[in-house]
C-alpha cells in the first residue's frame, strides 16, 4: 500500500523552499508514495499561487491552495489559515506531514497533532529568529520554532551551521542534516542573453535569487558606484524590484548594472565571470551549488551552510540522489 505523504510550505512563489518541495514531490517513488502539496499565494493577502503551483500541475503533482496564508504575521489571518490547514490534515490522512518554512512549520505541527497524524517531519530552511528583526519578534519566532520542533517527529536542516543554531532545547535527538541536492551533471546553456546585455569584453559579476532584502543584492549596487569597472547582472524577481531600479536610477548605472528578472540559473551562469552571493541570511543555496558545478569563480557571504558548500571537495553529498535517499528514510 502506498504511503500518503503531504508537504505543506506557505509561499507558492518560486525560491529554495519551493524548489526542495518540487523536487521531493516529483522524485519520490511512483509505486511507494502517494503526494499531495499544500501552499498560499506569492505572499501577499489574496495573491494568486505562484510557479511552484504552475510547475506541480504541470508534472501531475496534486495540490491544495491555503488561501489564508499570507507571508506576514497576522494573528486573525494565521487563526484563519491554521484552522483552514486543520481541515486539509483531516481530509487528507497523510501518513507523513512533511512542513516546510516558518509559519507552515508551526501552524502545520500544532494542526498535524491535533489531527492525530503519527508522522511529522519539519525542514528548517534557515531559522527565522537568525534574521535582522525587532528583538521581540526574534524572541517570539525562537519560542514558534521550539514548540514546532517539539511537535515534531524529526527536524531536517540543510546544514551543520543551521544544526548549531536550532533552538533545540530537550530535543537534539530529532535533528539531522541532509544538504540540499542537484543533478551534478546537469547542462548549462549558453548565457548569451546576459552577455550580449553588456559591452564585449567586460567582466561580468552576476548573481540568482530572490529579491528581497535577505538576499542583499543592494551591496552589489552600492560596488557598482564606487567601482566603475565593475558590471553586475541580477538574476531574480521579488518584493525588492522598485528599490533596486531606484537606487540604479540614482547612481546613473543603468548601462553597468541591470536587472533581468527571472530566469533558471542553468540558462544564464555561464553569461557571468564571476557568481557572487551576498546574501545576510541562507539556508543551503541551490544556486551556490549550480554556481560551483558550472566552475564559476565565487565571492559570497559565509552565512548559513555557504561555507559547508565552498569549503567541499566531495561534491557527491549535494547531490539530487542522495538527498531524496535521505529524506525518504528519514520517513
């Protein structure tokens, strides 16, 4: 008999979170697993789903679309949206409720308890109380992600870095830490569409991710300024677009720095000289992995499980493979 499992992540845009959802859920065996996925909107109150949603359907992945879940807390809209996942639980049956991200993390460990559901497996993709935040607010996502990870069966991090972060108290035992994974040996187009943007023969600095204030692609801008030989192309969509566009409109470095929006990294690495990831917060970065198999030079904040990714000479433990092979006993 095949064994239901249920991932629930609260974000249906497209980013790391979303895309270790997408893998597990189209990766696991056929003939042993029966998925479903859960998720919100992009972010936003009453936002549409987003490209993890599209991509799902597209690989005849079975989904539920949470509409109260929303990126930011909310009491009222959280009450909402837990109460909403308590219904999904109960229908569903799962077998394994595998919780992504913060707020689905915490909502869905309660609900998943109260359901009955016998197995819970929470992934920590960065813990939140790490960020830059109001100290009141660190202390109250410290106090969520304990009581998750109480609640839950086992505690999956991307890496040793994010193992010796956890707030772990009376429950070291249920962690353990599976990196990330990608097809090693995975092609990579051309990247002309981000060389042509450029003059021939400069060096081009490049970087992939969301954009949002974690990801910091605002530092690169401010090098830009203050070095005029350095060209920097930005990979990404996210919240932080205007105040990117502005800050290149006031510094006049509309020719040096330019922002393409959203393309798969596999389609525009090779267009970089150099990969930098100045991100303040990660978890364990997909596109660091793909930066360091297309043989870039890279220049990154060692934040999160970055060094464990830089500092490896075994590729072999990132890869696609060994990932699900992990997640799965971990079932």
């Amino acid at each position: 008999m095949k064994k239901r499992v249920l991932f629930v992540i609260t974000k249906s845009n497209w980013g790391g979170a979303q895309r270790y959802v997408y893998d597990l859920a189209t990766h696991l065996s056929k003939n042993e697993f029966e998925v479903v996925v859960a998720f919100g909107g992009t972010g936003e109150m009453g936002a549409h789903t987003g490209l993890l949603a599209t991509r799902l359907g597209e690989a005849g992945v079975r989904t539920i679309f949470i509409e109260s879940f929303t990126r930011d807390i909310g009491v009222f809209r959280d009450i909402s949206a837990f109460f909403e996942l308590l219904r999904v639980i109960k229908k569903e049956r799962p077998d394994v409720l595998h919780l992504n991200s913060s707020k689905a993390g915490g909502l869905g460990a309660l609900a998943g308890r109260i359901a009955g559901i016998r197995r819970i497996i929470f992934t920590a993709h960065g813990f939140a109380h790490n960020e830059m935040r109001p100290f009141y607010q660190r202390v109250l996502i410290w106090i969520v992600s304990w009581f998750t990870i109480l609640f839950a069966d086992k505690v999956i991090v991307l890496s040793h870095y994010e193992s010796s972060r956890a707030p772990i108290i009376f429950s070291r035992r249920k962690l353990v830490v599976i990196h990330n994974g990608i097809d090693l040996y995975m092609p990579f187009g051309s990247g002309e569409i981000i060389r042509s943007a450029f003059p021939d023969g400069t060096h081009i600095t490049g970087t992939i991710g969301e954009l949002t204030k974690n990801k910091n692609q605002v530092a690169l801008i401010e090098q830009a300024k203050n070095n005029p030989e350095l060209y920097v192309a930005i990979v990404g969509e996210g919240e932080d677009r205007a105040h990117l566009e502005a800050r290149i409109r006031e510094y006049g470095l509309d020719a040096r720095v330019k922002l393409f929006g959203f393309m798969p990294a596999s389609e525009v690495l090779k267009g970089f000289d150099t990969f930098a990831l100045p991100s303040l917060k990660e978890g364990l970065p997909y596109v660091l992995l793909e930066a360091k198999a297309a043989g870039l030079p890279i220049v990154a904040n060692r934040v999160g499980g970055v060094g464990e990714i830089l500092d490896a000479k075994d590729m072999s433990d990132f890869s696609l493979e060994r990932m699900i092979e992990r997640t799965v006993a971990s079932y």
